[in-house]
C-alpha cells in the first residue's frame, strides 16, 4: 500500500476499472485486479475515486508524487510507518491485530460472499473464483481458509464484504456483537461500533 501510486488505478469511459501494481516479492511482476464498482468508483463508499478525487487533493503537496496514500502533511506513506498506522487503527478493534490480518479477513470474506451467491447453507466456496482474484499460487493456499470462513459464516451468514462497504447507523448492526460473544474477536472499541468494516 505505501508504494500504490494514483497510475495504478485504471478507470475507462464507462466506469469499469482495474489495479495494476508492480509486486516486489516476485521482482515488480505487474498483477491487474479486476475490481468491483462499489470499491473503484461509487460515489456512497470508500472508493478508489471518492478518495483520488476528494481525499487525497486536501493533503497533497509538493513532497507528494503520484504516490496514492499520503500524511496529513502531504508526503507518501513509509512502508514502516504506515503498518503503524494500520496497527493503531485495527487494535482498537481486536488487541492482536497487524495488518497482514486484513489479506486473512479479505480471503475470508471473498469466500463467504461466494458461498451466498452459489445458494447460501447449501451452496459451497467457490475457491478458484476467490484463488484467482486474492492471487495466491496454489489452490491449496486459497483452500486453508475454507475452515475459518465456515465458522464465520455460522455465525454471521451474510456477504461480509458488501457489509464493509455498506454504511450503518449506529445500533442496527449486531456484527461486532455476535463475533464478540462467539470470542472470536477480543473487545471491540466503544469508538467504534461497527467492528472489522472500519479496518
């Protein structure tokens, strides 16, 4: 995240988009990941271009670059300091969290969302659509998920990835409350009642 540059993001005419991102663990490999409306362009999320095109403009400076993510003072995000920042954010949700839990729940919610869209209790996770858009190299990665989504599904049966994107008012959500009694999730801050959506 702290090397995402604004270039990366690719929206045509009709608002159909794409990343496409250098990956530095397989020597700058360009990967392209198709991404849905709601995260690239909708105007009622946090989207790719609600963020280029309102966010980022009220901090950018002259340190800034076409790097995506920036301080409030205008220059790009270290990769150190913004784990930092991520860890700050997420342990006010679960004590142990660090951000390479957000690849785990996005894994995990991908396959639940695939489950619900193939019939629900009796459809199934569909690990290659999930394998193909997370891009791990083998199947079998994308499948040790499978037992962690199944828990979390029995206890919340809903697309946790369309909830994150959805906004709520406070008191009408119940997700945080049930993953807490579950103890699946640690104390969940008082600050902030809507549990994993704000990571």
């Amino acid at each position: 995240m702290a090397l995402m540059k604004c270039s990366y993001v690719h929206i045509d005419d009709v608002d159909n988009g794409r990343l496409s991102f250098p990956q530095p663990k397989v020597h700058g490999e360009v990967r392209n990941c198709v991404l849905p409306k709601a995260v690239l362009i909708s105007s009622v999320h946090k989207s790719f271009k609600n963020y280029i095109d309102n966010i980022r403009p009220k901090v950018e400076s002259q340190y800034s670059g076409d790097f995506l993510y920036l301080q409030e003072d205008g220059k790009p995000f270290t990769i150190r300091h913004l784990g930092h920042r991520l860890s700050e954010t997420g342990k006010m949700v679960v004590d142990y969290y660090h951000p390479y839990m957000a690849h785990h729940w996005c894994v995990i919610a991908k396959l639940i969302q695939s489950k619900i869209r193939s019939g629900g209790i009796k459809g199934t996770f569909d690990y290659f659509a999930v394998n193909r858009w997370i891009g791990h190299k083998t199947i079998q990665t994308t499948m040790i998920y499978g037992g962690p989504a199944m828990d979390y599904y029995e206890i919340y049966p809903f697309d946790w990835y369309n909830h994150a994107l959805n906004h709520f008012n406070g008191g009408k959500c119940d997700f945080p409350n049930r993953l807490q009694k579950s103890r699946l999730l640690g104390k969940v801050s008082p600050e902030n009642r809507y549990g994993p959506e704000e990571i």
